[in-house]
C-alpha cells in the first residue's frame, strides 16, 4: 500500500476530515500502534485531541461536547457538533464507520462488527442527527472481506430474523457455514436511510499494511478519526 492515510475520494461535509492511519504511519512515527497504547500516547493528531472510547460490540452512543482524556466508557459511537475535536475508532477487521452532514454541521464515528451491526449501532447513531439524516454522508473504512470472514449459522439465523433482507451478503460455503460481508450489510443499512456511501474495498485480513485480528490475533489497531476544522 504505501501510504500513512486511507481517506474518502471526497470529504463527507463542509471541512470535515477523516483518516485511517496504517501500519506505516505508526512505525514511521514510531508510535505503538498496540491499542492500550494508542489511548494513552496518541492523544492528539496535528494538535486536534482525540477523544476515544472502550467499545464493546454494542449500539451505544455518546454525545461529545469537549474533550476527554479518558475513554468513553462502554461506547461504540460517538457523536459531535465541536469543531477542532476528532472523534476516534480503534479496529482490526471491524468496521469503522464515519457519518457526517454535508454541512459539516454534526459528524459521526462508530465501531461495527456483527454484533454491532445486529444490536442497530448504525441505527442509533443515525437518530442522533438532527432534522433526519438525508442530508448525511458516509465512509466504510478498511475491514475485513467477505470471502476471509466465515461464521456459523447462528449468526445467519439471527441476521435473517431480524430482517430477511440481510441475506443478501452471506454466502453459503458449506455445512452451517457462511462466508459474511460486513461492509455490505452496513452499506444495506445506510441504503435505507438514502445516505451516500463511499467504501474502502480494502481487506484487512489480505492488506500487510493495515491489522487484522483474524488474520494474526494481534492487540495492534487501525485508527480512524473524524473531525471538523474551524
């Protein structure tokens, strides 16, 4: 890959800026990229502070008015109208997902893998946009793809309950076996509220420049922000 950043082909709002710092960031930087690590020493990003949070694969979301030092506690959304504050996500094959309006108004950041996706963390961020969220824009960062990402079917079951369209991004490979697409489903998800999706087709697990945790079982993370200039 080459490069420190992975970014949207175009800003999600009005001086809204998002990144994905890769490998190569970190050790040019000589940065741990261990993820009890980055919340303690990475604390800011061109002196913007970067507030955090202790995610927990579910659908909860926090409103941030100013900085913290210490992570949101048990969040995986984070939601802000402050400029010159980043909001941040830790994954590594997860889904890091920024919203923001095209304004530039108020933006978004979540963390989703399938249990956030199934509990309706998308969901409850989106309802924290005021006056709806047509006018919101959306990037999918790097995650894990669908032919590397293989669950059981207890996790099919449960998606296709919840809704039956979900189906639409397991493939079948085998004896209660299915092969599931993360960004898809979340680009599903958004597709329902008419929000425009920009989608990284980068794969965690194949990428040598960005972590994966199925790939290596690894405690190192990419990190995603999100935040408006003045």
């Amino acid at each position: 890959m080459g490069t420190d950043f992975l970014k949207p082909r175009a800003p999600l709002g009005d001086k809204i800026q998002c990144l994905s710092f890769t490998k190569d960031y970190f050790y040019k930087n000589n940065i741990s990229p261990e993820k009890s690590r980055i919340l303690k020493v990475f604390t800011k990003f061109e002196d913007i502070p970067i507030q955090y949070m202790n995610q927990v694969h579910g659908n909860r979301l926090e409103t941030i008015f100013s900085h913290s030092a210490f992570p949101i506690d048990e969040t995986d959304s984070l939601f802000s109208s402050t400029s010159n504050l980043a909001l941040g996500v830790l994954t590594a094959d997860c889904l890091p997902i920024a919203l923001s309006k095209n304004d530039g108004s108020e933006f978004a950041i979540l963390h989703a893998g399938w249990k956030g996706l199934l509990s309706g963390v998308i969901e409850s961020t989106l309802t924290s946009f005021t006056k709806g969220c047509s006018d919101v824009s959306a990037w999918i960062g790097p995650s894990i793809s669908q032919k590397n990402y293989e669950v059981g079917n207890d996790l099919y079951e449960s998606f296709v309950k919840k809704d039956d369209e979900s189906e639409s991004n397991f493939k079948e490979k085998g004896y209660d076996k299915w092969l599931f697409s993360l960004h898809g489903e979340a680009k599903r998800i958004l597709g329902k509220y008419n929000i425009n999706v920009d989608l990284s087709s980068i794969c965690t697990f194949e990428s040598e420049s960005l972590f994966s945790y199925r790939r290596d079982h690894t405690e190192n993370r990419i990190l995603s922000i999100i935040w408006r200039n003045k």
